[in-house]
C-alpha cells in the first residue's frame, strides 16, 4: 500500500511541478521527478519542523520561566 500511495503521489507531484515549470518530460520521467521530489521535500520539511521545533521549545521554556520568576516575585518574593 506504501509504494502505491507514493507512486500516486509521486506522479500527482511530478505532473504538478513540470506544469508550473513548463518542462516536457515522458510519464516515466514525471513519475521519477515527483517521487525524488517528495522523498527529498519530506526530508527537508523534517529537518526543518525538527529545528524550529527544537527552536520553539526554548522559546516556550524561556517564557515559561519568565512567567514563573514573575509570579515568584509577585507572591512569595515580597513578604
């Protein structure tokens, strides 16, 4: 069922990117483009979620701090 989705995929997406770039390119080749093509997208969109990913839970962690050196300061800090 994997390779079939991603043959399907792959063609859809080959068809689509050789359209929008205007190149002629037999059913085969299409067909390899878009597979390629996804294979390296989905690799690239990984990596990328994965720092930014990496890059908002600091961000997060860094305001979740804040949030609660503010609360600290505010209730129990001044006595």
């Amino acid at each position: 069922m994997g390779i079939v989705f991603l043959l399907i995929v792959g063609a859809a997406a080959g068809f689509l990117a050789t359209r929008i770039m205007r190149v002629e390119a037999d059913i085969l080749t299409t067909v390899a483009l878009g597979v390629f093509g996804a294979l390296i997208g989905g690799l690239l969109i990984r990596i990328l979620l994965t720092i930014t990913g990496a890059l908002a839970g600091l961000v997060g962690a860094v305001l979740g701090a804040m949030a609660l050196i503010w609360a600290y300061q505010t209730y129990i800090g001044r006595r």
